[in-house]
C-alpha cells in the first residue's frame, strides 16, 4: 500500500527512525531519494517529523542495499551515534545514573518511534536480557535490515552507560543465518543465536531489577501495570506465569493486585487482543493471517476462534460490515 493511500495505516515509523539511514547516505553521495521516489515515498516528508508506513520503509531499506549493494542496517547501525538514532531518547536519557534508569526510560519512550516495536527485560539462564520485537514476520523483505539496526541501536543505548568499547556476551535475533560480508564489531561474534522467536542483546544489570521503574511501583501502580499488559499482550507467549516474575511477584500476588481494582488478568489480555485486531481490521489493509501475527496468534485457526469469541463474527465478516 502506497503511504498516499486514502486508507489509513496503523502500523508506522517516526521519520526520527529514517533520519540516520538518509544521513547515512548523504554523507557518501548515495542517491536514497531514487529508492524512496520508485517506492512512491514522500521524499518531501522523510527529511521533516512525521510518520511513514512501516512496511514502506523496510521495503526502501531493501532497495537501497539492491540499488548500492549495501548492508544498509548494518552499516548504519553500527556508524549512527545515539543522538542520531534519537535526539529525544538522547535527551531524556541525561538525567539516568545508569543502565537500569535508562532502560525505563526507553521503555516508556518507545510509543515516539513507532507503534508496533515492544521492548522488554527478561531474566533467563542468569542474564538479563534486553529483548525487541517488531510487528512483522521475518520473511518480509527489509526485515533483515531493520533487525540489524535496532539491535545495534539498543547496544549503542546500553554503551552510553557502559562504555564504548561494551559489547553483549549473547546475542538473539530473529532473522535465519545468512553469511554476513561481516559481523558488526559491537558483538562477541560466536554467541549470535539466530532464527529465535524474538531478538534480545544480554546486559550487565544487577539482579534486583525490576521492570516497573520506583516511579511506577509506588504511584498508580495499577496504572502502569494496564499499560504494560496493553503493550505486552501481542506477545505470542504472553501470559501471568511469564508476566508475574517479570514484575518482580508470584502469579497469586498479581492475581490479587489486579483483583484489588476488579480485573482479571485474562480478561485484560484477551481485552487488548481484541481492540488490537479490531484497530487492524478497521484501519489497514493488512491479510487476516497478518492481523493474526500483529495481535499474538502465530496460528490462524487459534486467532479466528478467539476474534468469533469476542465478537460473536468472523475476522473476515467483521470486516465487510
């Protein structure tokens, strides 16, 4: 879909996310506007603030490396300086004394970039791990690119606090192996775990972290925690024995917590789903089996048996309407 489509978009980018690509480019006399133009991007808009489709711009990502044989994701991730990626989370981030602070703030930050990336901290195998997700499949052409870059991205996030030369002991990505011309230098080269069911960088963070900044845990708590079950809930694996320990508490202490204000957990899970696909059918052209993927369900038939439940209609007869 052309981004000057009369149907609106949901899933989009902040122009902040191209910024560093276009920098990149014009630096070395790359003609990227030539691959926006044959795209049908709006070159016009890609250099002010504004919002582009996601899919589009991975799409641009792939033909600038076809056009210029470049490992654009690559190159630019490991070139781009934090403020690059982000003046706003370069700014916000002054005021953090270290990695922990920092990593709430980017959390709570994400929403400005874009609306369908979730970021989060897992505890496993005795490593934290800083993880990513992005709203579309691997199979999608740029998806490539764009895993790079933000992996490379959150490693120049958590070099602001660690230092310049900190790489991560164990990688995660996403993609499936492929021969790299070369492996960017901000990783330990034979710990790159690939064809995993998200991406994850692990990070040098003290075992007492908590997810929910002391902000959060002390002033309306419940609050918070609906807005993390929002954004995590299109997590395909998204549930209350992995949600709980991740908020630093036993399934029945949450239980309970959420019990204080009349919700239930799943009630709140299936809500979000819901309202996610509802957005998806409404508002974009997307597939049915790809509205699926974007709320959760890696299996269709799971996915067209939980929308029936909740809407009394079939994700395709809901959409006709």
């Amino acid at each position: 879909m052309k981004p000057t489509s009369d149907r609106t978009q949901l899933l989009v980018s902040s122009t902040d996310n191209v910024a560093p690509f276009i920098e990149y480019c014009e630096k070395r006399n790359i003609d990227w506007a030539a691959s926006a133009m044959k795209l049908g991007l709006p070159v016009e808009l890609m250099k002010e603030q504004s919002w582009l489709p996601t899919k589009e711009v991975m799409f641009f990502l792939s033909e600038l490396q076809r056009a210029h044989n470049l490992q654009i994701g690559i190159e630019v991730g490991r070139w781009a300086s934090l403020d690059q990626i982000s003046g706003r989370l370069s700014e916000q981030i002054k005021g953090c004394q270290a990695l922990k602070d920092g990593v709430h703030v980017l959390t709570n930050e994400l929403t400005h970039f874009n609306n369908h990336v979730v970021i989060w901290t897992e505890h496993l195998d005795g490593s934290w791990w800083l993880c990513h997700r992005g709203g579309y499949r691997p199979s999608v052409n740029g998806f490539e690119h764009t895993e790079w870059f933000r992996t490379l991205a959150l490693i120049n996030f958590c070099r602001h606090f660690l230092g310049e030369n900190w790489k991560p002991s164990k990688t995660k990505l996403m993609m499936q192996y492929r021969e790299q011309a070369s492996i960017p230098s901000q990783f330990l080269q034979p710990r790159i775990d690939y064809s995993h069911s998200y991406g994850a960088i692990a990070i040098d963070i003290n075992d007492d972290f908590e997810a929910l900044s002391p902000q959060e845990s002390t002033h309306d708590w419940h609050v918070a925690i609906l807005k993390l079950i929002r954004t995590y809930a299109v997590l395909p694996w998204f549930n209350i024995e992995w949600f709980a320990p991740m908020l630093g508490m036993t399934k029945r202490t949450l239980q309970r917590n959420l019990k204080q204000e009349g919700y239930v957990f799943k009630s709140l899970k299936e809500e979000a789903r819901k309202q996610k696909a509802i957005e998806l059918l409404n508002d974009t052209s997307l597939s049915i089996d790809d509205i699926a993927w974007q709320v959760g369900y890696t299996d269709l038939s799971n996915f067209n048996r939980a929308f029936r439940s909740w809407t009394g209609v079939s994700a395709p007869a809901y959409r006709r309407k």
